[in-house]
C-alpha cells in the first residue's frame, strides 16, 4: 500500500477538496483524510501511479506540493537535519562573511557549492580563508541578530521528540553555529566543522576532518546504529549537493525548498509547504503537533 500526501504552505492554506477528490479519483485511492484543513491531506492507494511526476509537475503550479510513500513505516525514529537554508533561514559562512566585508565573494561560491558545481571541502576551505581576521566575537553577534529560524522547525522538533523520535543536526558549517541552533531546538546531538582561532581572531583555517557528504552519511549509519533502527527508520532533510548522500540513503530523504540537482534526485520534493511538512508525510494531524 501507498499514501499519498497533498500540501502546502500553512501560511497561503490553497489546498481545496475538489483537488483533492479529483485526483483521489482518477487515481482510484480510498477515502481522504484532512490532517489540516487548507493545508494537508492524504489517501491510500493500492500501487504507484505511474504519471505521479506529471501531476506532481502540474499542482506545483497551484503551490500544492505531492508526495506518494510506501504506507509502512511512515513514522520514523530519528531525524537527521542539515542547518543552513533548512533548519535555519540563512547561511551562515554567508553572514559571517558579511561581516568580514566579502560576503559577495563568499556568497557566489556558496551558490556554486550547494548546486554541486564546486568541490564541497575545497570551496569551504576558499570560503574560510577570506574570514582571516574576523573577531571570533562576531559569531555570537550574528546568532543573535541575523540568524532566524526556518518556519515550522520548532513544531517538527517538539513533536517528533514527544512521539520518541530523535534527533541530529548534521552540518557542513561550523559548531559555534549548531551548538547554539541545536540547543535552541531542542536536537539531541550536533555534528559540524570546527572554525580555527586564535588571540580571539579566525585564523582562516578549519579544522580536519571537514563535515561534507560523505561525513552526513557517516552520521545517519553511526546514529542509526547506536540507536538501533535501520536505515529505512530515518528522516533525512536539507537542500544541497553535500545533504544528496544522506537523502538517497535514508528511509525518507526530504529535499526542502532545495536545489534543482538536488531535487531531481529525490523522491520527496517539499517546495511550498515548511517543516511541519515532515510531520504531515509521518501522517500527523495538525491536532496532534507539540506546540
């Protein structure tokens, strides 16, 4: 059996019964249930619809986003998240080089990266080195005053974690961010690249080993492993070229408002609706979510 899922963007609640009822029609699918009036629904199905990226391509349109999964094992037992531009609004190599007055250079490579056009680890180290100098104050500043959390992120944590789940933040930034991010959270662990200091400076440099693709899915087998569950027992997030290996591994790899080679690959596209998105795919009603 299949469930397929209807969303949308809790803010702009644009999914309407006949979009429903038709396609749970022409796909011959049981009776639909409202996880969320307005903003997410779901039906059974007996096999996969072989025209669901045709339709998927057409409600994109109307801002709807469409899922089908395999019916069992919805509900998953860890979550493993990236941070920036997933958990998080921004990236935060980006504001710090802001601050340091290169946050043009920093911000192209950036792009370049996380579209796979560059080589992850070499174009961080490129990154870092224009951040020789920076006081290592200014992390705490831009924690405070430029980094914002990613809509829904709150609820998806809370609730995941009430329902026994837990959870990792996998980054290929730096720890004085997902410390912080993680706590604030609630995330259960924290893995990241550490930045070098030194006299209260960045020195330009990062710490070995760099957290990169391959890094991520070390994390998803190693947490899975001490926890033990499966691989199929993990919800994976995130947007970039260096989250592809964890989003192809994992049970449930969500590519989140991510970018085009890194949606191309996966399954679980989520373009309109937030994080709470996570939670509707697991089949959680809106009245169920921790607030």
């Amino acid at each position: 059996m299949f469930i397929a899922t209807l969303l949308t963007n809790p803010d702009r609640p644009v999914l309407d019964r006949v979009t429903v009822e038709s396609l749970r029609n022409a796909w011959g699918g049981g009776d639909a249930v409202w996880l969320d009036p307005g903003v997410a629904a779901e039906f059974p199905l007996e096999t996969m619809p072989p025209n669901r990226w045709e339709v998927w391509e057409g409600l994109q349109a109307l801002a709807v986003d469409l899922v089908v999964q395999k019916a069992e094992g919805r509900k998953k037992r860890l979550l493993l998240a990236d941070m920036d531009s997933t958990m998080i609004q921004q990236e935060c190599i980006d504001e710090l080089a802001d601050e340091a007055g290169v946050g043009g250079r920093v911000a192209a490579i950036t792009a370049r990266a996380m579209n796979g056009e560059l080589d992850f680890e070499a174009a961080l180290r490129e990154r870092v080195g224009l951040l020789k100098g920076l006081p290592v104050a200014v992390i705490e500043r831009v924690i405070r005053d430029r980094i914002t959390l990613m809509p829904g992120g709150p609820v998806l944590l809370a609730t995941m974690k009430a329902h026994g789940a837990h959870a990792a933040l996998v980054s290929g930034g730096f720890t004085a961010f997902t410390g912080a991010i993680a706590a604030r959270l609630g995330f259960d662990e924290n893995r990241a690249s550490t930045l070098l200091q030194a006299d209260g400076l960045l020195t330009g440099a990062v710490a070995d080993p760099i957290l990169g693709r391959a890094a991520k899915v070390q994390a998803l087998e190693e947490i899975s492993e001490s926890l033990g569950i499966t691989a199929e027992q993990v919800l994976a997030v995130g947007d970039g070229a260096n989250d592809l290996g964890m989003l192809t591994r994992a049970g449930a790899g969500v590519a989140l408002h991510a970018k085009p080679v890194v949606a191309a690959e996966c399954d679980i596209r989520i373009n309109h609706g937030d994080l709470t998105a996570l939670l509707y795919l697991q089949g959680y009603a809106r009245e169920e979510f921790v607030i």
